[in-house]
C-alpha cells in the first residue's frame, strides 16, 4: 500500500502500498489504463537494450559491467537511505557501471511518458498514492517475469536460490496468472489495529478479543474523554487493514477468497453484514474521533499519537513514518482484529501480513539483469538487516533480525505474527483491483458507512455493485485463487 504500500509506504499495496497513499486517487483510474493502453503499443528501445555481461559465481545474472541501471523509488514512510546504501553495493560490485537513482512521490506522473515513449527505467518501487495499477501493467505485459532473479543464487549462499530465502508468500504475491513473478513485495507488512499500551494499561483494560469487549473498552475510554478509534478518514481504504482479516476470522478465508475472485453475491456473505454492522456501530455509539472523515492519514496517525483515540487500523509501516510524533513511552503495540465471539471461524489471532512495497522491472528496460541484480543485493541479509533497522520494518528475505534490537512495534508484529501461526490471511483486492480496492470499496462504500452517509446494508449493496461491475468490465484483466 505501503507505503505500500505501503505503504503509504508505501511496502503497496500497495504503500505501502500498500499505500502513505495520500493524493486523490482519481489520478488512478482512467489516465492509468490509458497509458498503459497506449505503451503497450508503442514501440519497444529492444535495440538499445544493455548487452548481457559475463555470468560468473559473482555475476549469476550476467550483468553487463558497464551499462548504465537506472532505479526510481518510491519516496514514501520508509524514506530512500536504505535504497541509497543498496546502490552503493551495485556501484561497489560493478565499477565501470553507472547508476541513476532518483526517489519520487509522482510514480505515474513522472513514468507515464518514460512508459509511452518505451524507454522506462531498470528498476522501479511501484508505490504511492500514484502507483501504478498491477493488474493492468501485468494484463498490458509490461513488466519482466522475475523467475530469473528467484532462480538465481541468493546473495549470501550460493548453495540457496533467491526464492528459497524468501517469507512464506512473497513470491506468491508476484504472481497473477500461472507461474511468472511479475513483483517482488520487499517490505513484510503486518497489517492490524495499532494502539498504545501504556493508554490501555491506563485505562486498567486490555486488548479486546471480542467486540463486546472492543465496545468496553471504547465505553471505558469515552469517559476518560478518549475516542476509542480513528482512522485515514480521507482515504478510507485503510480501513480494510484490520476489517478484512475480521471478515476472515469471522467468516473464514473462503469469504476472503470470493471476494477477490469477484464472486456474485461474495459481499452478501452474512461474515461481512456482521463485520460491517461491528464497525458501524463504532460510529453510532460515538467512539469514533470527531472529525476523523476529514483526517488524512498523517493526521489521524498523529491525533492517535497524541492520545485522542486508542485504536487505528494501518501497517508496520506507521512506526516509522510517525516516529516524530510518537512519544518515546508510547508502547506502540499492534493486534489482530478484535472477533465477534466464539462462533467465529478462525481463532484469535488471526491476522493479515503480506508483502509490501512492490518493486518492477519493465519489460522494455533497458538492462533488466541490472534491475534485477539491485534486487538480488537488497534481498542479502546484510540488506535486510540494514532497512530493518532504518524503518522499524522486516523484509521479504526471510531473517534479517540478528544483531538488531527491536523497535516496540516491530517488536510486536514479531510476536502478532508468531501467535498467528498458520492463521495468516492475504486479501489481493489492493493489488489486483487498485480502483477497485481503492475508490469503490475504500472511498465509495466502506469511508460513506463510517461517516454515517450510508448504512451497512446500503454499502454493502453498493460495494456488491461495484464488484459486479468490475467482474464484467472486459477491460479489466481478472485474476483468481488458484
């Protein structure tokens, strides 16, 4: 989202996102699809493409040693020093090549003429409010399959491939239709509800498990004068961080499942009326901040910061991006999602974590092995440790942790992810149906219900119908579980 991710942040959806993802996401629909419409037919720099180098034990790619590789960032909540240090291994490891680095907020509007022209760079981190839409760049075979870097040997053990390095579903996440990789998530997003425990200590409460108990204690902090939630109310698909994976422990992966498939009537399940009708009722009881429909995620992260709410659902990301405003004995925790009662599906615990920030290399770059190679470097553990412990964030490789001292909240997504075990989900609706995701169901549906403009029968219905077009829509390249 992100930051993507990811967060907004990016770490895409993604911006990170996943994500971070802070700019009106109009910018996304139309102007995306024709661009991309437009690039797919236009003419190819396939002659100007960088020689392939030698392959040796150091060079598995076969990088050419002295081609220019040109890398774009997404300049988001993990910032771009860890980028920066993972070049300089580049520059160090191939001395007669050149790197341009830059780092940019604007990924659509500084790429889409690059992309129409035919001359994109090696290297990109598709991040943002203005990231690029995944399922059309992979429909419009825009992006190189990344089976090559996978395949390759990893950057530390030459006995261990890339892809054997990597946590469970990364490459996964890089796949839409069949066996090619088209993304590579660097960031491990925990997604959840983010809160203090110092405030709920203060407050004699712990972490609700149920929503009987949520509304407690959001009863207990309304008489203090705290509001029990908040949220990125100007970009409400945030909201999903931590009610999707509800649905999921309410209703079970398959609800989850349907709906990214786009399954008639998979938003009439009775998991998500029940979801809806939970955080609905937030609203109604008045637990939600005053003012949060008008707060961006900058601040509706610092209003929580500073203690006016107890409760804000986003990714791992937040510490890092709100560490200024954060206090130094805040105890920043993250949870899975509060369930209904017993009679859920999935136990307690069940969470979402998922790749982040989702890196590309076009296809018609002009040195993909240098793209990829950057790639391979980041996903060494020298590389992982050194973004970890910059961005309070864990990474795609799968390790990365020894020697660092955790940060409260990493420290917590850790353990989140521990006590979940097997009951991991990972909605796909952010990166196969960013409109969707986004506008429709974020901005359209879920952000008029929790501002009390429609009900949860009336959003549902809604978001049922922008699912149903979407499934129709025979512009739109669809995906589903395998």
């Amino acid at each position: 989202m992100g930051s993507t991710s990811e967060n907004d942040h990016s770490t895409g959806v993604g911006r990170r996102d996943l994500i971070r993802r802070s700019a009106a996401l109009g910018l996304l629909s139309v102007p995306t699809m024709s661009f991309l419409t437009s690039c797919a037919s236009s003419g190819g720099g396939s002659e100007d493409k960088a020689k392939a180098g030698k392959k040796t034990d150091k060079n598995p790619l076969a990088v050419n040693e002295t081609a220019q590789m040109e890398f774009v960032l997404f300049d988001g909540g993990f910032g771009k020093e860890y980028a920066e240090d993972a070049v300089k291994i580049y520059e160090k490891n191939f001395p007669g090549a050149t790197v341009k680095f830059a780092a940019t907020q604007k990924i659509q509007s500084t790429l889409q003429p690059r992309f129409n022209q035919g001359t994109p760079p090696d290297l990109i981190d598709n991040s943002g409010a203005e990231q690029m839409d995944m399922g059309v760049l992979v429909g419009k075979k825009q992006l190189a399959d990344l089976t090559p870097l996978l395949d390759a040997p990893s950057y530390d053990d030459p006995a261990k491939k890339v892809r054997d390095t990597l946590r469970p579903g990364i490459v996964e996440m890089g796949q839409f239709d069949g066996d090619p990789v088209w993304i590579l998530y660097y960031a491990y997003t925990v997604y959840g509800v983010w809160y203090s425990q110092k405030a709920l200590d203060s407050l004699d409460a712990t972490y609700p498990e149920t929503w009987d108990e949520m509304l407690a204690v959001c009863a207990k902090a309304k008489k203090k004068g705290i509001a029990g939630w908040t949220y990125a109310g100007k970009y409400p698909y945030y909201l999903p961080f931590s009610l999707y994976p509800m649905i999921g422990k309410v209703g079970g992966r398959d609800v989850l499942d349907a709906i990214d498939n786009l399954e008639p009537n998979a938003w009439k399940h009775p998991a998500v009326k029940t979801c809806f009708e939970a955080y609905y009722e937030l609203y109604q009881k008045g637990y939600v901040l005053k003012g949060t429909p008008g707060l961006d995620h900058i601040q509706s992260q610092t209003a929580w910061a500073q203690g006016k709410a107890l409760f804000l659902p986003n990714g791992s990301w937040v510490e890092n991006e709100s560490a200024n405003v954060i206090p130094a004995d805040f105890d920043l925790a993250v949870s899975a999602p509060t369930g209904i009662d017993s009679s859920d599906k999935m136990p307690f615990g069940t969470i979402w974590a998922s790749g982040g920030e989702p890196f590309v290399v076009p296809a018609k770059a002009k040195n993909t092995s240098g793209g990829m190679e950057q790639l391979r470097i980041m996903l060494s553990e020298a590389s992982s440790r050194n973004f970890t412990a910059k961005v309070k964030s864990l990474t795609a490789f799968n390790g990365g942790t020894d020697g660092i001292t955790l940060t409260p909240g990493l420290k917590s997504g850790v353990a989140a992810l521990d006590k979940a075990g097997d009951n991991v989900v990972n909605p796909r609706l952010q990166d196969w149906y960013v409109q969707l995701q986004k506008e429709q169901i974020g901005v359209g549906g879920l952000g008029e219900m929790m501002a009390g403009r429609l009900t949860p029968a009336e959003a549902v219905k809604k978001i049922q119908g922008y699912a149903d077009a979407a499934a129709k829509d025979s512009s739109i390249k669809h995906y589903k579980h395998q």
